[in-house]
C-alpha cells in the first residue's frame, strides 16, 4: 500500500528530527560553530609585475590586439592607460569598472587577471626604441593573416568564468573607443586542473600534454628565463592552426614519435613520469633515437638549444564558419629576450620539426609587457608618464 502524503510528510519530518538528535545535522544546528570563511580567488593588481604571467593558465581567455587612432598621442595614450588601470583594479577586485554600463556582472573570486602589453608605436610615441624586434621574420612554415597578426596595444584578459572575460574586455574596448580601435580578438580555453581537483599542465587539442618543459615560476631559472632588467618581460603571440583530421588518421605511436612523449602521461618516451629528464642518447631495438631526431620534445629542448628557454602558456580555440570548423592553439610565449631566446627556438623549430606536417601559423604578433604598477600609479607610468 502506498503511504499517503500525511504519511510522507510524516516520516521526512521524523527523518530530520532523527538527524538533529543523531548528530546527522549538528553542524546546521550549533550556533556556537563558526562558519567557514570564505577564501578569496581575487588576484591582487597591484604589484612590481603584472601578475597574470605567474598565475595559473585561467579557464577562458581572451587577447585583443588595438591600432591607435591617428589623433592619439603620447598625452591620449597615457590617459587611455589610466583608464585601463582603473578597470585593471576594478575588475580584479570583482567591482564594476568606472562607468560600468553593466555592473552586475562584474564577479568576485574568478581569478581574472589584465595583461597589458605594447607594440612599437607605444615606444615611438614615447620617444624611445623597443628594446626588441617589431616584429618576428614570417617562417617557412608561416601562412599568416593580417587578420591575426600585428597590433599597438594588446589585453589579455582571463578569467575561470567565461561571462567576466566578455564582460572585461567589453569595458575595455569601450573605454579605449575615443583612442584606439580593435585589430583583431582572440578567445580559447585551457584545462589546468585534473580530475582530483589538483593542478596539472594541461593539454593542447592534439591530446599532448603542452608545456611540461616550461622552468617552475619562483626559481631562479624562471626569473632569468622571464624577466628583463626593467621587470617587464616579452610576450609572443602565434596563432596556430591544428589538423586534427588528419593527425587523427596516425597511430597512436606515430603520434607519441612525432612528439617525443607520451600522450597517456606526457613522459618522455625515455621515462615514466611527466617531468622525466628527456634521454636523447636512449636507442631502441634497432638503434634508432627513442626520441627520434625531428621530434618536437628534442628540437624545443633547451639542451638542444644552448640553454635556450621560454615560459609558454596557452588556449585551445575553435573557430566556426558556417558548417565548418577551425581548431587550434592560441601559443603565449614569454621570455626576457625575443631575439636571443625565442627566436633561435623558432627558426629551429620551422627548419625541422614534425609536427610541422600538422600545424600551421597564420597569426604572429610580438609586444612588450610592462612592469606592474602600484596604488595611485598607472600601467605604462614609467614610459609614458
């Protein structure tokens, strides 16, 4: 016999007295027990660098490249700088940014941070020479597109939350109109955490796990890798294109040879472990390299490349047209030096590397990263100010 609705109401409100008596709803029920307190995701804004560089790669990120209106001048330009700084603080902290036309959704604790960067014509407006190249040489390999390439200013916003990153960098456009318009936008994603909710490299749409060579922030290697003598550093943006159809039509070993890694773990395929030292000199069965001479773990190696290193980050991105579908990797590459670190990588990397065979660049654009800025003071003050 079914119990009826008296009944049901009967036993569920006997099931909860039960629980306060058993313990079961204690916690609920103690006044006297404090409450959790709630830990803040903010990242701070302020510091002697900006701080998205050291952060964790954010769940969703967008780039958008400016071209400085011709009236802008190094007077507009520092006061277009101010107004991002505002926003850069506002926004970081969860508040709505000054003027906000939509000051709901700016959200606390989804630890979006502002990067802000500069092309050349920031320096000439400021009357100095940047301390590196305009632009990269275009590779052999390079198909590239005005539409993805070049820029003045760039931001970089990201953000564990998809809605604050459009919700950022709309305020940003806006307040750059009367300056500076829009010359191309990026947008992806990345997955930097694994299933046990710990940390974790993350993984590229080819399935590899990308960026497991990168020094660990905080040491010594990382600072000499990242930062210039100024405490900014330099960011390399490459565009690039993924053929997924037909990388999927390889083997799984022909894949892990063209990477020289393990898809399953990211090892080496001289190890066990992500972070293995790569063995170059192990052989197989035949004497072939077990990590093979064009794998792209050998040829970016930094024992292959006189010591060479870069700190890379990066997004997946899809890109739809209609019914067909883009994929690939938005690649972010910090470093000290473009032209003594990343650029030697690159060249050597275009002349040999097998995955060439699957990627294509078709986006490029280099750009400064100034230093931080602290309360009352303004991204770019030093240079501009």
């Amino acid at each position: 016999m079914k119990p009826s609705r008296r009944q049901l109401f009967g036993y569920a409100g006997a099931a909860a007295a039960g629980a306060a008596v058993t313990g079961g709803a204690v916690v609920a029920l103690d006044k006297d027990t404090p409450a959790p307190a709630p830990v803040s995701r903010n990242i701070d804004p302020y510091g002697d660098r900006q701080p998205a560089i050291t952060a964790p790669s954010p769940r969703h990120g967008e780039l958008v490249a400016f071209n400085l209106l011709p009236g802008t001048d190094k007077a507009a330009l520092a006061r277009l700088l101010r107004l991002w700084s505002a926003d850069v603080v506002a926004l970081g902290n969860g508040r709505p940014a000054p003027g906000d036309t939509a000051p709901e959704l700016a959200t606390a604790n989804v630890a979006l941070t502002t990067t802000v960067g500069f092309g050349p014509k920031v320096f000439e407006l400021a009357g100095q020479k940047q301390a590196g190249p305009d632009e990269l040489p275009v590779m052999r390999h390079d198909r590239l597109q005005d539409g993805w390439s070049g820029g003045d200013l760039l931001i970089l916003v990201g953000a564990d939350d998809e809605l604050s990153v459009v919700h950022a960098v709309r305020r940003f456009v806006a307040d750059a109109r009367p300056f500076a318009t829009p010359a191309w936008r990026q947008s992806g994603f990345w997955n930097g955490t694994g299933p046990d909710g710990k940390p974790v490299t993350g993984r590229n749409l080819f399935g590899q796990v990308d960026g497991t060579g990168n020094p660990a922030v905080g040491t010594p290697e990382f600072d000499a890798t990242v930062w210039a003598a100024d405490g900014g550093t330099t960011l390399v943006v490459r565009r690039i294109k993924l053929n997924l159809d037909t990388w999927d039509e390889l083997t799984r070993s022909e894949q892990e040879r063209a990477i020289g890694r393990k898809l399953s773990t990211g090892a080496p395929l001289t190890g066990t472990a992500e972070h293995d030292e790569l063995d170059l000199e192990a052989r197989d069965a035949d004497g072939r390299p077990m990590i093979a001479a064009n794998a792209h773990a050998r040829l970016s190696h930094h024992s292959e490349n006189d010591g060479r290193r870069i700190f890379r980050k990066g997004l997946n991105y899809v890109h739809d047209t209609g019914t067909t579908r883009e994929s690939g990797l938005i690649f972010l590459s910090y470093q000290a030096d473009i032209t003594g670190q990343f650029f030697p990588l690159l060249a050597r990397l275009d002349a040999a590397d097998a995955l060439n065979e699957w990627t294509t660049t078709i986006g490029s654009a280099v750009f400064a990263i100034p230093p931080g800025f602290q309360p009352g003071g303004w991204i770019g003050q030093k240079l501009l100010g």
